[in-house]
C-alpha cells in the first residue's frame, strides 16, 4: 500500500507474484493482516491493480469455501429397452422428487439416457427411502468431481491431540478471515445491514452509508462491464455464502433498490450524463440478484425477498422507458445464470408476472383515430421494423418469456407446459392478432419455442411422457385460430368465342362499383354513400388469386413464423395441415412490400430440409403433386407452383 499510488506498475507487479504463488487451498490461507489490503486494492484508481486484487480475493473466499454435504442416489444399469430398467430409474426419481426440497431434476440427463447416479443433500436423503430391495448410495468420499479445485487438507500427525489441536487451529483461522471479510464488506456490518432494516424506512444517513460501503465502490468502478458477468456473479456467491446467506441476501436486495431508485430519480431529472453513468451499473446489479438467488436455495425466506426484488428489477427494464435497449440484453443473458436454481412454482411466479404486465397493454388495439395519429410508432398500427412506447414494453416482456422457456426448456417448463399454452390461447388478441411486425415476431417466437419442447418427450420421466400429446393440442388450437380466405373461383375455361374474358373483365364486381348504388347516387346526390372498401378487397387483376384485407393477415404471418423452425415429431404429426395453411397463404393478393410470401418461401424451405419418415415424404410429395396438377381448389396461382416446384 506504500507505493499502490505513486507507484501502480510495481504494485501490479507484486500482485502478479502472488497471482503466481497462490492458489485456492484449505492448508495454506492468507494472514488476517492481508485481507484488509486486498478490500483496499480492490477499489483502487488503477483498472488493473483493482482487477488482480479482486482476483486474489476471490481465491481467498474459494479457499474457505466448505462443500454441502452430498448423497449419490444409484439406478440401476442395463439395456435401456428393458422396461424393468426404465420403471426403476422412474420410481427413483419421482421420490427424490417428492422427497428432497433442494433436488432440481436431471439437467441434460435422463432424456434419453438413464444416468449412473442422481445427486441430492445428504440431509434429506435416508438409505430406507426406496424400499426397492437394492443399493441406495455410493459413499460421497468415493466420488471425484472435476469441480473440486481447492487443495484438500492431509493431515498426518502420530500424535492425536497434536492433530486435533492444528485442525483447531486452522478452523480458527478460517473463522477468523471470514468474520473479516464480513465486516470489510459491509455483510455483517451491523450499521450498514441492520437486521431490521428494510427499504421503505431507510433514511438518508442509512442510504449514505450503503452508498460508502465496499460493494457499493466495487460496483461503481465497474465501467468497462457491459454486460452480465459469470464469474463476478460466482464471487459475490461464494462471499454470500461464506458470511452467511440470510444477511447476504438482505444486503443485496437493499443495495439493489437504493441504486434502482436512485436511477430512477436521476433519470426523470432529465440529466444525460447522470443517466449515462448510472446505466453501465445494471449489469452488476444483476450479479448480485442472480447471486443473491442462487445462494439462498436452501432458504425460503430469503428466496422469496430475492425473487421480489428480481422480478421488480424486470418490471423496471421491460416497462420503463427509461431503461435503453441494451441494459435489457443485460438482464436476458442473467436469467441463463438461473438454471438449475428454481423450482417449478418459482419459475411460474415470474410467467405469472410477465404475462399479467401483457394483459394491460392490450388497450391499444382499440385506439381511436387521434390516438393513432399521435402514437403511430407504437408498433399496434404500423409494421415498422422499430418500435418505441407500448410495443416496447410488449416486446420486452416477450424476449423474457422466450429466455425463460429457452433456460427451464428441460424439465419445469415441460411441468408448466398446460398453464403456459393456456396463457397463450388467452391472450390470442396479442400472440396472434397484433398487426405489429415486432410483436408478431417475438409471438412467434413465443409459440415456437413452446413447440419446441416437444423435443423432450422421454419415457423415463413421468412428466415428459405426455409432452407430444399436450403441444399437437395446442398446435390444434392455433391452427383453429388463423384466418385464411375462402378457395378462390374456378378459372373460366378457354372457349371459341372471338374474344375470351381478360381476369380483369370476369373478377367480381366491387360492391362500391355495383350499378344499383351508382343510380342510387345520379338520383338522389343526397343520400349518404357507404363506405367504400379497399381495392385489394373488391378484385384482383390476378383471376386465380383470392383477396384478404391486410388487417386479418396477423393470424396467418404468426402461424407462418412458428414454422420457420420446423420440428420432427411436430411435423411429421401435422404436415398436411401445415402445407395447406402455407399453399393458401401464397394465394392471397397482397402487394409487394408485404413480407407474407418470403416467410412462407422460408418456411416451405426449412420444412423441406427436416429428416422426416419415409411415409411421411410420400404423403407430402403426393399431396404437392396433387397442388400443381390442381386437383385442389387452392394453389392455382403462378406463385404457389413456383415455390412448390423449387421446394
């Protein structure tokens, strides 16, 4: 600390050595005279002294870092055709599932494979829970994780007492360095985090105090962090732990909502340069909520005062237009850092929370003509590509739900999966009818990524068993849902008359150009005339093509993005309903600008790549065939077949 000022090369240098010489072991810890320093370094003025005095200190509290006790529940191996194999990994698994608080599923495993073994708690785990008359466990000392980094201690004396007397010691020790690290970072630091303190009645000394505090510094030197971190996450994890989980918990989610406030505060006084230097800090907020979850997985209380204080930071970045773009990139990249840390009905707290923020917004779509005029770039009444005020907020809610259901994709949101198709089909005016081009993308991609789950249909596990069932239902219900025109009229047929009827000459008369309404307006000019409807409505220079107006296409251009991403098990089930839907669409008449067509050349594209059945591919060609030769009433335009003969 002599020359960490004056001197800031040579203080790096120094801490490089010790970078070198230091790694995390339970043998060889720090003196407690060294820690203070290493939090005085750590909010340094100098970026690289900050950043390898954080490194040391994070080594320091993996080092002290004690392992939950586990238990390694067995299954037994075998060919996995045997049905016997398959029903014993399944009666194994839906105890633990009922039977250890703490056990979060398979991961990855399980699928399709039966994994060697199932880790849990060794607190909630009994070698009689089973009654299946075979080996429970394999012993925990038995098993080497990769993730075993810390240097385990040996210790070999002759003497017990000797023995007995240095492991004292070093627990002593540890006891030692982390009251020290609780203090110095403001955790156990009754001034800083009271027990009693909540947000509400902080006053101005209290919040002047966590604005001092370490963390609060750490945070604010943070400039060139743009984006969510997981390893500075893993620190503050690992310290939370350490110091103790419920007042780690208590000190984040305080220091969380000071700083949002006072975000909030600064952003509504209108400075630009107070709000630029706040927004680079999102992103550390969301390693100490992410870190502030994952710690307290053993602790209802304070999973519950984690989880309020995480969904009113994604209140704030999906509703407040105060909040630009990229912090919410920032907040989209923490929810993958969730996996593997909730529970099926936390994970349905926060769908329940952005779907009730989607149900306001649907006010909107019925907008009067003022309202439009002022507000065009909303995203409700236009199709531009950019959007701004209700459509944000709407597509930000939606970008959330998509990572929730990408990240819990396996396991809860195979358990969630009614509730969610349920929520959809509810709110159909937004997933399927808003004419907004954003919205009508990040629906669609909503939709999709609920079909996608079908790729974790798995007979070992009982809630995966029904998945195809459930989403070819629901697939049901969309198709049900979409708005496609009627077949168009049969060509005339070529005759030997010396002129034969142009398109033009034989379309359908326009109810605006009929002869009884015109002598209607010659006799009495008075009366007042109907409205006329849209040219596109009232004919088409294209005889064999159908008319829809552009209002009731959102339907079609939703269903047309779901399968921009065609999945097996959900293809091969409803092939025939999908092209259907798609050759009708290309015959609707819509000017060129529209996007309909090239989602529907996309889709007919992806859709021809998919590894499908031999039958599957029979039935598709013959009904293809059967389009071009026209044995269908629909598919008689020149576009149709051109698309269907490339495909």
């Amino acid at each position: 600390m002599k020359f960490a000022h004056t001197a800031p090369d040579r203080t790096l240098g120094c801490l490089l050595k010790i970078v070198a010489l230091y790694r995390p072991s339970q043998i060889a810890l720090l003196s407690p005279q060294s820690v203070p320093l290493l939090f005085r370094l750590a909010v340094n003025c100098h970026a690289k002294v900050r950043e390898t005095s954080f490194h040391i200190l994070q080594t320091l509290v993996l080092s002290l870092k004690e392992p939950h006790p586990k238990a390694y529940v067995l299954t037994r191996r075998g060919p996995l055709e045997a049905s016997e194999n398959a029903a014993f990994f399944r009666s194994r698994y839906e105890l633990l599932k009922r039977g250890c608080p703490s056990f979060y599923g398979v991961r990855d495993l399980g699928l399709a494979f039966v994994p060697k073994a199932i880790r849990v708690d060794a607190e909630h785990f009994s070698p009689d829970m089973f009654h299946d008359g075979e080996v429970a466990a394999v012993p925990a000392e038995t098993v080497k994780l990769c993730k075993n980094y810390t240097e385990e201690k040996r210790d070999y004396f002759i003497d017990a007492a000797q023995g007995e007397a240095k492991q004292q010691e070093q627990r002593l020790a540890q006891e030692e360095l982390k009251r020290i690290i609780g203090c110095l970072s403001g955790i156990l630091d009754d001034e800083l985090n009271p027990s009693t303190a909540g947000e509400a009645n902080m006053d101005d000394a209290a919040r002047a105090k966590l604005r001092d505090g370490w963390i609060w510094k750490v945070m604010q030197l943070r400039h060139d962090q743009k984006t969510f971190s997981e390893s500075r996450m893993r620190v503050w994890k690992s310290m939370g732990k350490l110091v103790g989980v419920e007042p780690s918990v208590r000190f984040f989610t305080r220091l969380v909502r000071l700083w949002v406030n006072d975000f909030v505060e600064l952003a509504r006084s209108g400075s630009a340069t107070a709000k630029e230097s706040q927004q680079s800090l999102f992103s550390c907020l969301f390693d100490v909520l992410v870190a502030a979850i994952r710690i307290s997985k053993r602790h209802p209380v304070a999973r519950e005062e984690a989880l309020r204080c995480y969904m009113d930071a994604l209140r704030l970045v999906c509703t407040s237009a105060l909040v630009p773009h990229e912090v919410l990139d920032s907040f989209l990249r923490s929810i993958s850092a969730l996996h593997d840390t909730l529970k099926v009905n936390e994970v349905w707290l926060i769908y329940e929370f952005l779907f009730a923020e989607l149900n306001p917004l649907r006010a909107p779509l019925a907008m009067d003509a003022s309202t439009v005029k002022n507000e065009t770039e909303s995203g409700m009444t236009c199709c531009t590509s950019w959007y701004s005020g209700r459509t944000q907020e709407i597509v930000r809610v939606l970008n959330a739900m998509v990572h929730l259901i990408c990240v819990f994709a396996q396991e809860i949101n195979v358990e969630l999966l009614p509730q969610l198709c349920k929520q959809v089909l509810q709110n159909k005016e937004l997933f399927l009818c808003s004419t907004s081009s954003s919205i009508q993308g990040c629906s669609a991609f909503v939709i999709s990524e609920i079909m996608r789950l079908s790729l974790y249909q798995s007979e070992y596990i009982a809630s995966n068993s029904a998945v195809l069932n459930e989403i070819l239902s629901f697939v049901d219900c969309i198709e049900q849902l979409v708005e496609l025109p009627p077949p168009p009229a049969p060509e005339p047929q070529p005759t030997l008359a010396p002129w034969s009827e142009t398109p033009a000459l034989g379309a359908v008369r326009a109810p605006c150009l009929s002869t009884a309404d015109s002598m209607a307006v010659v006799s009495s000019p008075e009366l007042p005339m109907e409205p006329c409807p849209p040219l596109i409505e009232g004919f088409s220079l294209d005889g064999g093509r159908c008319t829809k107006p552009f209002g009731n296409l959102a339907t079609v251009k939703t269903f047309v993005m779901c399968w921009c991403r065609p999945l097996p098990p959900l293809l091969n089930a409803r092939v025939k309903n999908v092209l259907n839907v798609l050759v009708r669409a290309l015959d609707i008449a819509l000017p060129e600008m529209d996007a309909l067509n090239l989602r529907v050349e996309a889709a007919l594209q992806r859709i021809a790549y998919v590894r499908l059945p031999r039958n599957t591919i029979h039935d598709m060609l013959q009904m293809l065939c059967g389009i071009l030769k026209e044995e269908q009433p629909y598919g008689k335009s020149r576009r149709p077949k051109l698309l269907l003969a490339a495909c």
